[in-house]
C-alpha cells in the first residue's frame, strides 16, 4: 500500500525543488495570464505581439514551462496583459 503524504501547500517544495516560492508565485501569475486571455476578446497572437514574445513563447509560458522567467518578468508580463485586455489582474 503507497504511504500519503500530507502537502505543505506548496508543490514545488513538496517536490523539494530549490526556488519552489517563486515557481508557486510564476504558476500563480500564469494562471491568471491565461483567465485574462481566455476571458477577453484578445487573441494569443495579439497578445505575444504586445507582450513583443514570440507566439511560441507566449503559448509555452501559458503550458507551464516557465522554470527560466524571472518572477519579474512574469509580473511584467501579468500587468501588461491586464492592461491590454483591459481586466484587473
């Protein structure tokens, strides 16, 4: 029988990862990326152009695979996408 683990509350760290904080922070801010896009009238392109990534990035980003961005960066891009779909964050 698998032992359960109770979790931290934090995935990341429960996989011992070293920036598990900023990983939890980046998943967060993608989340809400994606709400914004899927929410709106502005498409992944329009976006990507805006945020100036390229289509592929942008889409990779909202998959998950955000390990090497900056939490910066990722709060940039959450802002700027507020600001063109014209939602709070």
């Amino acid at each position: 029988m698998s032992e359960i683990e109770e979790s931290v509350g934090n995935v990341y760290q429960d996989l011992g990862l070293e920036n598990a904080n900023d990983m939890l922070t980046k998943s967060s801010y993608v989340a809400k990326m994606a709400l914004l896009i899927e929410t709106s009238d502005v498409s992944e392109p329009e976006v990507a152009e805006k945020l100036e990534l390229s289509l592929e990035k942008l889409q990779e980003i909202l998959r998950g695979q955000f390990r090497d961005e900056p939490v910066h960066a990722m709060a940039d891009y959450l802002e700027k996408i507020s600001e063109i779909t014209g939602s709070p964050p």
